[in-house]
C-alpha cells in the first residue's frame, strides 16, 4: 500500500513515498481503507521532536492520528461493524500504533465508531482528536445548562468544537480569539466572541459577568494563558485545560478554589487504557452532529497525501482556519 513515512525526526524531517505491506485485521481489529485523515498539533511535534517525546514511535514512523474511511475486513471477535461501514476515529500514529498516513489501518475496534451520517469523509476526518479532547473537558468539569462558559481559542482545533459542544449542553458560551476573522468565526458557530487583542481579562469578566467569573473555562491555549484562566474564573469555578506542559503559580486558583481537568486524550491509544470510551464519545458526537448540534470547520486548502510535507506546513503556519485535512 502507499504510505508516507518519515526516516528521521526534526525541524527538517521531510516526508517520503513508501510501498508498505497491507496489514491483516487481528482479533479485535478493523481493517480500513483511508479515504482522508487531518493534521493534529500533536502530530507536527511528533515529526520535530521525534524520541524526545515519550509518545512518538521509532523510525522510520508512520505517523498520521484522525481518520475516515470503509471497512475492508474486520477480524476475530469484532461486533457491531461490517464490511462497507463508513468509520471515523483516531487510532494510530504514535508508540507501536501505526498510523493514518497510508491506504489502509488495521485499527482497534474499541477506538473506532461509524462516521456520522451527515458529514463528507473530509469531515469526519477532522474531528476525532478534537472532538474526544473537548468532549472530555467538558464533561469533567461538569458542563450544564445555564453556566457561563469561556472557550479560549475559539476558532482552533479543539476550541471551536467545545464551543460549540457547550451551546450544544444549553450553556451561556463566550470564546477568545484574536482577530476579526476569529471573532467572526466564533460568532457564527453561536458564541459571543471576544477579541483579547484589544479586552484585558478585568474587562470582559465585568462586561459579561459583572466581575464574578466565568463558571467553567475551557483553554485549549494553555501555557501562560493558563493565568488569564485563573484571573477570568469564578469562585469554586472548572477549569479544563489541554496545554498544560509548564510551570506556572497556583496561588489564584488556591484563593479561588479552582478545580483544574488536565485533559490527555492520548492515554487509551498510549496505554490501552479504557480504549472502549473514545468508541463511545465517538458515538455521542456522531448523534450530536446529526441532530445539527456541531458542524466541523475546515480549512481551505487541499492536499493529497503525496502533499502531508505541506499540510503540516499549513497547520505550523498559524495561517489555517479551521482543521486541515489530507485526501487518500
């Protein structure tokens, strides 16, 4: 089958054509034939920091996360898919889990559930890994209706799909972004956009909540940004947070009493942990999308899989709106 792999890591890991074995399903495994797969954060630094990383795989690496596409074969044991099912997950591309980047994936069954009916296979590709990442966050900070949510980062990968699973969960979302292109964006996915280029955090917690915080902050920016969550929580309030690699002072979340959900979807494909769970969120998003409660975003661009070199380059650029997707 054709794959691209990578023979080194790097700043200047370069992508090359291979012609690789077609995998067999074993017990619990589902053969599929990609038909696309998107580019994840997480997969750009696999490609540059390689080893250094306790979750990237040996080279030369097939890398590659999200997923759609038809099942070929399923293998021993397997319930609940056939042959010709159109499936959706994030199933490879890290450790000793091969990934999407190729024609075909013999994937664990636990982490794959049927795409949603209305979405393209382009669609459906994109949303795996960040739909699992905000429905997780969500769900353990304990999103209910009614609550003041802030999504930091709105327009990106896992924020502009937690805000729309907040809207969805009947809450009051509110989400940053940094540009009139962002904001607008945000705005129509039904949030009421705030641009922290030109709004300190004092001012937009006292324009939309009378200075007592927001009730459960979602940042998929992280870092340093995590401060700006803390500052623009309400007493006892949730934080969820995904980017949460750094070194930062407590001292506000002591006073506030915050909680903070440090969300790592990454554990059940790592660990084989729990693996059943992401088939099911899968399972919830599909029937959310379905019933016109969350609408993937997709960048402009297109690229073939003989072009990954250049959708990674995309998503580095900083200059995607919306999640970028490789055509099989």
């Amino acid at each position: 089958m054709k794959a691209m792999v990578v023979h080194s890591f790097g700043a200047d890991a370069v992508f090359e054509p291979a012609d690789l074995p077609t995998p067999k399903p074993k017990p619990d495994q589902i053969l599929v034939r990609i038909e696309a797969s998107s580019v994840n954060t997480v997969d750009t630094m696999i490609r540059k920091m390689g080893r250094d990383l306790p979750l990237s795989p040996e080279a030369p690496a097939l890398l590659g996360m999200d997923l759609a596409g038809t099942v070929e074969a399923v293998g021993e044991g397997v319930a609940g898919f056939a042959p010709g099912d159109e499936v959706y997950g994030c199933a490879g591309g890290l450790a000793d889990l091969p990934g999407t980047l190729a024609e075909y994936i013999s994937a664990d069954a636990k982490l794959l559930a049927h795409k949603p009916k209305s979405l393209s296979m382009r669609e459906a590709a994109s949303l795996p890994l960040v739909g699992i990442t905000a429905y997780e966050g969500l769900i353990r900070a304990g999103i209910a209706e009614g609550q003041k949510v802030l999504v930091h980062g709105g327009s990106g990968g896992v924020g502009h799909v937690a805000l729309q699973l907040a809207v969805h969960f009947g809450a009051d979302v509110y989400s940053t972004g940094g540009g009139d292109k962002q904001t607008s964006l945000i705005e129509q996915l039904g949030a009421i956009p705030i641009n922290y280029k030109s709004e300190t955090v004092d001012q937009y917690v006292t324009k939309h909540t009378g200075g007592a915080g927001f009730d459960l902050i979602y940042d998929s920016v992280g870092g340093l940004n995590m401060l700006n969550s803390f500052e623009a929580a309400a007493l006892n309030a949730q934080i969820a947070t995904t980017v949460s690699l750094c070194e930062i002072d407590l001292s506000v979340a002591h006073f506030k009493g915050l909680s903070l959900h440090v969300v790592f979807m990454l554990i059940p494909m790592l660990h084989n942990h729990k693996r059943e769970e992401h088939g099911e969120i899968l399972r919830k998003l599909a029937s959310i999308v379905d019933a016109g409660g969350l609408k993937p975003v997709l960048d402009e661009s297109n690229f073939s899989l003989e072009q990954t070199g250049l959708a990674h380059a995309r998503l580095e650029s900083g200059q995607a709106m919306g999640k970028v997707v490789i055509d099989h």
